[in-house]
DNA sequence: GTGATATTGATAATCATTATCAATTGATAT
DNA sequence: ATATCAATTGATAATGATTATCAATATCAC
C-alpha cells in the first residue's frame, strides 16, 4: 500500500534523523508528527496543537513550536507563508513532494501543483544571477475562472 | 531625463490617485514617498522611518505604516517577505516595474530580476488550474556561485 | 475664512512566535 | 534494573512587528 509505506518511511526517517542528531524520540514528537501526516491540509501552530492535545491533552503550545521548526531543520516539514499573519505546515517527505500552492484569494482554497518546467527554468535564472539555488517561495493568488464548468 | 520622469510620475499619480479616492495629500505622505522613491534598496518599516525622520523629526512610526497601507493599496508601492520577520517596501510605479528577487542567504545581498518566460510560465499554470492570475509571489534564495569570476 | 472630516502622534493593545527555567524524561552505560 | 546526565517539556514571561484607539490637528472644498 502507498500510502502505508510513505508513512513507515516518514516515522523511520524521524527516528533515523533523530538518533542522527543526537535527538530524542519523545511522545510528543511522535504525536505530532503523526497528526501532521494525517493532515491532508496546511494547519498552523494552534491548528495543529488542537489537534495534537485530542491525543494528549498535556503537550503545550510550546512543544509544538519547538518540534515544528526541529522538523522543519530536517527537512521533514514545510512551513509556508500564505500571507495571513501566521505560518502553515505541511509534511514534506524527501524531495519528492515538492510542491507549491494556488490559492484561491475569495475562499482562501488552497490547490496544490508541480510543474517541472517551472522548477527548471526557476533552477535556470539562479544560475545565471551566478548562484547555486538552496530554496525558493512560489505561490499563485487569484480567482476562479468563470468558465464553463461554472 | 529619465530618473526626473519617474519621479514626476510617481509623485503626480500619488496626488492624482488620492484625489480620486477622497484622500489628502500631505506633508508626512510627501516626505515619506519621496524618501522612498530616493531608496535603491528595500527598507523595512523601522529602517524608513529613521530616514524620514531625518527630514521631518516629528513623523511617527504609525504615520510610516499608515501610509505604507495606503500605498500599497494604491499600488504605488509593494510590500515584500524577504523571511526575516519584518515587511520590506518598494516604490513599484506601474505595471513597468514588476520584478521578483534573488536573496543571497550568506550575505543578505538582494539581486532584482524579471524574466518574461517566467511571467509567461506562471500565467499558464494559473489558467490550467482554472484560475484568474491576480497576484504572484516569487523569491529564490541561494549562494554565490564559486565560478571564475570569483 | 469656515467647517466637515481625513490624518496625525502618542501610546496601548494584539498576536504570533521565542526565550526562560525548574521539573521531567529518554538514552546510554553500568 | 539503576544511575547518570543531557535533551526535552510545560508553564509562563518576553519579544517584536504591526494595528487600534483617540484626542488634537491639518487639509481642502466651499
Ligand atoms: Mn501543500
Ligand atoms: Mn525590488
Ligand atoms: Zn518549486
Ligand atoms: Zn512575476
């Protein structure tokens, strides 16, 4: 099953990078790692806290911003800027869920898409600014087209 | 001369555009444009008030974030999210102007640049996905190339 | 000039995120 | 299993950028 093995393969690769960098695997980190896999959307701080305490009502705020940007240095989770006021996350396995976000500026809907075009040419223009690329922040705002799918 | 131009035309369409929606032209909203238009860089709120301030002793911080909402409404200036916490402005007069920016993550050094193909690209994308383009963030960050211009 | 009202400066409030610190816990060696 | 010790946690205070409040002031159409 796909969804089984990115799973297994996301706890392992926290428990491996964890012992990596002489971190320590706690229940907490556990818990919210797990509802964050879970997620199928890109909750923030509180969002996730919430969450998390309906598995534990004594992990803190705290905790969650702490475990939050741990993740993030290991490249386990993303944290987006949707410009509302506050960071979202995501999980973020490998390289391979690259991804950026269209967002919907009358709902506030989020649609996810790649484009490897986009990645190469974006890859393209660092190179010929003279620089080797390590990050970069995309996102679309808009409306709805009124088509005929309306 | 065409830096004289840009100034004129971005201090008439300031006083043009806030006739037009009922707004005042005044003393704090001159100094505060004008230092901005006279800036190569992307000063943050706290960083501009310090340079109008050396104009104007009395200006306050509120009055430079005030009138940077107004402005930017106005589309006479764009605020940008370099990553560090704080928002940065530009004059941005026009549709001339659009550009995104390239942020050197060693040395802070921030390079400007636009790219048609790019600004094509992500259009395309947009329409694919059902979607009226209305707004686009864009920031790559990377290091210097070690290449023999070096 | 006068008057309605937009704007301002000073300052308090907000709100997301970080820092602090004593108490607790996880990993490792014995 | 127990001792050890650094990493982690929860509670809470602090931070820092931005916004809201409000009485005083300035702008502009008349
Ligand atoms: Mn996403
Ligand atoms: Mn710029
Ligand atoms: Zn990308
Ligand atoms: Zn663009």
């Amino acid at each position: 099953m796909d969804l089984v093995k990115r799973e297994q393969s996301a706890l392992e690769g926290l428990e491996a990078l964890c012992h990596a960098k002489g971190l320590r695997i706690t229940g907490q980190r556990r818990v919210i790692v797990q509802i964050l896999m879970d997620a199928d959307d890109h909750p923030d701080a509180d969002e996730l806290h919430s969450m998390v305490r309906k598995v534990d009502r004594s992990i803190s705020i705290a905790t969650v911003y702490r475990t939050l940007q741990v993740l993030e240095q290991m490249n386990i989770v993303a944290k987006r800027d949707f410009g509302d006021g506050r960071a979202r996350y995501e999980i973020s396995v490998g390289q391979r869920d690259h991804h950026h976000h269209m967002i919907d500026i009358e709902s506030g809907e989020v649609i996810e898409f790649y484009n490897q075009e986009l990645e190469d040419l974006k890859m393209r223009i660092a190179d010929e600014l003279g620089f080797d690329l390590v990050d970069h922040h995309l996102e679309l705002f808009g409306t709805r087209l009124a088509s005929a799918g309306d």
